[in-house]
C-alpha cells in the first residue's frame, strides 16, 4: 500500500475489527469495440479495501489528508458529500457483483475530521448525509485510537511497526 491512512485502516480491520481483508483491489477497464478495434481495457480504478468478518462483507474507501484542500465554504459540504459518495463508482459496484457473486457489501467511507470546523454540526451533517446514501462514515481519528490502544505487539510490516512504537514511546 501507498497510503498510510488505508494501511491503518486495514490494520484496524484486522486486528480490531476481526476481518479478512484484500486491499488495492483493481477494477479493469471494459474494453469495447470502435471500428474494428479494441478500445480500452487495462488497469481502471481501485477499491481501497474489501473485507468480511464471515457474517458480512465491506467495501471500504478510505480518504484521509492530514490538511485537506478544501473549496469554498459555501459549496464545501455539498461537494465533500458528493466526493465520498463517487468513491463507491458504479464501475467498482459492477466488478464487485460479478467477482464475488451472490455477496452484497455494505459500504464503508473512512474520511479525516479535518475537513470540518471543530464546533459546528458539518461532521454530523456529513454523515447523515452520507447514510442517506446507504455508507457509513467512519472518523479515522477513532480508528487510529482504537489501533494504538489495542497493537500490543511489533509485526512484521512497517506500518504495525509504527504503530507500536509510537504507543510505546508516547504512553510510556
């Protein structure tokens, strides 16, 4: 993974969560035919994360920047909402249904608090607005205190790594 913030999260579905997972999933481009020829195909979009706890499966996106480029104020809550929501494209949706027949995933948006001022209602705005949409949002600043709270070992990836570390030095 590229991402911390997906490989935390995956870290968090793991340990804390009890799932299997599968990140960086490709979604391959459809190819079609104009004039004869081949159009299209190759590497599409990704799914950052699908998981199960074997009652349930998940699609998770995940999009946490520590200083988001945010628009204007104005128009800030109805883009942001309409951002999220792209995440779970339709091409995505489609690959899901027919390489994991029969599964329905519930969709799950990890985001950054940092989007929202910190008293207003934006944050809970976000999120009804997103269930409305049949996703659950997901503040990644609970996810990562959940994982620092509950790592209690030095894995063998770097991220876990970290993780560990970090707890270690700054809750000794």
């Amino acid at each position: 993974m590229i991402n911390p913030a997906e490989d935390i999260v995956n870290i968090w579905l793991q340990e804390c969560q009890n799932h299997f997972t599968m990140s960086n999933v490709y979604v391959k481009k459809k190819t079609r035919i104009i004039r004869g020829k081949k159009v299209g195909g190759g590497r599409g979009q990704e799914i950052d994360i699908i998981s199960t706890d074997w009652k349930k499966s998940y699609w998770v996106e995940v999009s946490v920047y520590p200083r988001p480029r945010l628009p204007k104020k104005s128009i800030k809550m109805n883009l942001i909402i309409s951002w999220a929501a792209d995440k779970f494209d339709e091409s995505k949706r489609e690959y899901l249904e027919e390489r994991f027949k029969g599964m329905h995933f519930e969709k799950w948006y990890v985001y950054s608090p940092k989007l929202f001022s910190k008293h207003s209602k934006e944050q809970e705005r976000f999120c009804s607005a997103l269930k409305k949409r049949g996703i659950k949002a997901l503040n990644f600043e609970d996810i990562l205190s959940e994982v620092r709270e509950k790592l209690d070992y030095m894995g063998y990836d770097v991220t876990r790594n970290y993780l560990y570390l970090l707890k270690m030095f700054t809750y000794s």
